[in-house]
C-alpha cells in the first residue's frame, strides 16, 4: 500500500492526499486489492487508464475507480469529499452542513446531501459491522477519548444485497467505537 494514513491530524491527511489524483490512486489500490475482475464478463485483465479507471481487456466494459461507491460523480471532487469524510468521523459532535460548506467552499444543498450519504453508510456498516470484510485499510483515523478509538477503516464490502450498501463505496468509511 502506498498510502497508509493513521491519526487525526489534518495536515498529515493533506500530506497525504494531496490531489483529486492521489484520492483516485488510492481508491484504485483498495478497489482492485485483490485485482481486478470485469463486472461485465468477468475477465481478470484490463487496461488501466490515467484517472484509474480499468477498462476490460475483452469487452471494454469500463470502471471508474469510485463506481458503486459513496465517491461517485461527487460534485465537488474525491478529495474534498475524503476530508469531509475525514472531518465527520473524527470529530466528537454532528457537524451541520452549514459548517462543512464554509470550511470546504462546498454549496450547502450539496453538502447535506454527501453528509446524508455518509451517515447511512455508517449508520449500515454500524448494523453489521464485521459482515463481509475481507480487508480493513489502513487509511484510519485514531481518535483517542477516554480509552475508545474511533476509526474510519476502509472496509470491502462482499455481501451487496443490502440496498444500502450499493451505493457504498466497496471500502466504505466507517466508524466504529473499540
Ligand atoms: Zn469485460
């Protein structure tokens, strides 16, 4: 893994994610972990393009990095959308959109709709936390507070037949209290 990202601090994140490019790399590189497999026909070698996505070798079919998942035709781009996801699971309150759209130059409609989603991908990776992981990332955010540590794994989710869970990112951010 070329990013491995532990703590809170922000500059340190920023460090790390430093373009919309670096975002997709490491998407890419949790996506495809254990390579790459065509959703069409189910052919393991592809084409990788500059933005990450894979185009299948045998029918074209192509995938974008953040298909199927939280970061998907974000309006506002993967990296901004990975710090508010960052600023979401490390802080202690419910942050308003209102907040998030002044510190990220983010519409407040827009916001609230990506905060929406993020919250239900918690709140579903809450219920079964544990179900289907095959990988937990290092791309973790460690909060310490009275003995717990908060995290945000990046988490692959093999069981889609959950609603919910479609519109996830296959290494979907979560938090969870230990
Ligand atoms: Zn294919």
């Amino acid at each position: 893994m070329r990013y491995i990202f532990k703590g809170q601090n922000l500059l340190e994140l920023a460090e790390y994610f430093k373009s919309n490019q670096n975002c997709l790399d490491y998407s890419a590189e949790i996506k495809w972990a254990n390579g790459y497999i065509c959703k069409k026909c189910g052919y393991s070698n592809s084409q990788t393009r500059k933005n990450q996505s894979r185009t299948c070798s045998k029918c074209s079919h192509t995938e974008s990095t953040t298909a199927n998942t939280l970061f998907h035709k974000v309006k506002f781009g993967v990296r901004k959308a990975f710090f508010i996801c960052f600023e979401m699971s490390t802080s202690t309150k419910s942050l308003s959109a209102n907040y998030i759209s002044v510190r990220y130059g983010v519409i407040e409609k827009t916001a609230r709709l990506f905060m929406h989603k993020v919250r239900e991908s918690m709140k579903s990776s809450m219920n079964s936390p544990m179900n289907g992981i095959v990988h937990v990332d290092e791309f973790v955010v460690g909060g310490k507070e009275e003995g717990k540590v908060r995290r945000m794994y990046a988490m692959r989710i093999e069981n889609y037949s959950h609603k919910q869970l479609k519109t996830i990112f296959k290494s979907i951010f979560l938090t969870l209290l230990q």
